[in-house]
C-alpha cells in the first residue's frame, strides 16, 4: 500500500499491486434420511473432518432455518416445496461465490433434494439409512411422539411420505455405523471427485 496527499490535504490510500483471489472448488453435500435417523450427528463429523483437510463449509440445517423463514410452516407439500427451494437456492449461491455446503435436512420427497442438484455442478447425496422403529426409538424433538398422539399429520415416515434416493453418492447406515468412519468416508469420495484436494 501507499499514501499520497491530496490538494486538500487528505491522505489517499491506494494499492500498489493488485492481489488475485482465487475462488476454490465448492460442493453441495445433501445429507437426507428419516428424522432421527442420525443426520446431525453425521454433519458434525463430517464439518470437522472437512476443517482438518482445510475446508470449511457451511452448514444449512433445516430446523434452524425455518425457524427464520418459516415459524408459521404447515409442513405440507406446499410448504416444503417453497422452502426447500429456498435453501436449495441459498445453496446456490454460496458454492457459486466459493462456500462449500452442507445440507442437513430431510427432504422428504426426491425433487426437493434434486433441485439442489441441478442447480450445485458438484454435488453429492448421502443417504443416512436407519430403521423408522429406530428413529421413532431416539426422537430427540418429540415429532414421532406427536404423530402417534395425533398432534402432528404430516411426519415423514409415518403421516407423509419419505423418498430414499435412488441413487445416492454413498449410504450411510445410522443405526450401526460409527459416524466418524463415515464422515471420514465421504471425505475421500469428495477427493475422488476433485471437490476435496
């Protein structure tokens, strides 16, 4: 940097090189599965394996958004569709200008989480695949407990649908598996892809 006074007497600041910011390879890693099924435990491994080989990512986690964009949601179809159309767009953007991402929400239905596809080029699908008896064993929030009660209509594996991939990039099993090895996993197919150097 240098300084140079001005014919009224201000100093101006100016730059004597110009310093190029290289954008890196950003991703989209979808994490999907059945609410309770061992997505967040997934994402935290995964957030910190990816910090150890350098990368940090963003992680848009559903609850945490709806409770800024959604605090009314229906949770019925409309109401998905608009908001998971609106986080695949925040997805969008950030991987756009550089910011890895992480989605951490269940998506219950295949276009939801393929509309992030399409529109992230470097993008992965992790199918965390634990039995609904299981989840409905942990329920951390209480929603499976609600749907039994009859306080909650539209709980993906009970009262609406969920739509596994077809396809997935990896499947996670989040009944048996321990979620470090997992992450550590997802790590490499990121590398393989030449998402992760």
């Amino acid at each position: 940097m240098q300084a140079a006074k001005r014919g009224d007497g201000c100093t101006e600041i100016y730059p004597t090189e110009v310093i190029e910011i290289t954008v890196g390879l950003a991703f989209g890693v979808w994490i999907t599965g059945l609410p309770a099924s061992g997505k967040s435990v997934l994402t935290a491994a995964l957030v910190r394996h990816l910090h150890e080989a350098g990368v940090d990512a963003v992680v848009l986690e559903s609850d945490a958004l709806r409770k800024m964009f959604a605090r009314d949601a229906t949770y019925d179809e409309r109401d998905r569709e608009y908001f998971y159309g609106a986080i695949a767009f925040i997805g969008q953007v950030l991987t756009e200008r550089g910011i890895p991402v992480i989605f951490d929400a269940t998506a219950n239905l295949r276009s939801y989480r393929d509309r992030a596809r399409q529109v992230i080029p470097h993008f992965i699908e992790v199918y965390v695949d634990s039995p609904l008896e299981v989840c409905i064993r942990r329920d951390p929030k209480g929603i499976y407990r609600k749907a039994q009660e009859g306080k909650a209509n539209n709980v993906p594996g009970l009262g609406a649908p969920y739509e596994p991939p077809e396809n997935p990039d990896t499947v996670v099993h989040g009944d048996r598996e321990n979620a470090d090895q997992a992450a550590e996993r997802i790590v490499r197919l990121l590398g393989g892809r030449g998402f992760v150097a």
